[in-house]
C-alpha cells in the first residue's frame, strides 16, 4: 500500500489502521483508542503473523468501551491481508465499524439497537 493511501486513511474518522510486511503498524487514534496497539503487542504479532501466514482475512466482533461516559458498544473488526500481483504479502489493512444488530430496514425506519432478554431476573 502505498504512502498517499496510509495517509488518507489514517486521516478518516473511520477506525483503521495497517501493518506491514515488517509488521510496523500504523495506525489512526481511533484504532489505537480501541486495540491500544504499539508494535510490541504480542497478541497482534501473532495475529498478523497468522493472516500472513495462511494469507486470509480474520474478523472479530467485541464490546469495547470508546467513551467513558457512554455504554460500551460492539465492534466488527476486519483485518485484510494486501498481496502484490506476484502474490507477495505487503500488510494488513484493518478497519472497525460499530456492528449492527438489526436489519438494515430497521435502521431506516428509526429504530434503535436494543438488548434482547428473556424477562426472568435473577434474584
């Protein structure tokens, strides 16, 4: 990938961020805000390691707080292996969205996500 689009997205409001083929991450403040990343990390050296490895994508959907005034919400996170057209592995592009229970359709119509349960209260 090159300079100009790490830019761009590390620009964006969306919570993103790349590692490559050396495994320096890059990341902007929202990603780094969630995944508390620094290229030390263990748990991403081995996740990208995996992705580059088996050279397919890995998602994963997690509750995580963003803000400390406000509930924690959940979180899909996406996780792109790059290839060259030679097949050669360049990085790993990740990006998070806030994942959304109901149908698209409901979201339209106004409704907001709400917890499901089964109405019995522990006591």
């Amino acid at each position: 990938m090159n300079s100009e689009m790490i830019k761009f997205f590390l620009s964006s409001a969306v919570p993103c961020g790349f590692a490559d083929s050396e495994g320096e991450i890059k990341a902007n403040a929202k990603m780094v805000d969630f995944l508390g990343l620094n290229k030390d990390a263990p748990e991403m050296v081995t996740l990208l390691e995996k992705i580059r490895t088996e050279k397919s994508p890995f998602f994963v959907i997690i509750k995580l707080v963003s803000d400390f005034k406000k509930a924690p919400k959940v979180w899909h996170f996406h996780f792109l292996p790059l290839f060259c057209s030679e097949n050669g592995y360049l990085g790993t592009f990740f990006h998070a969205h806030e994942f959304l229970f109901l149908s698209p359709m409901e979201y339209v119509d106004g409704m907001q996500p709400y917890a499901v349960c089964n109405g019995q209260q522990i006591l």
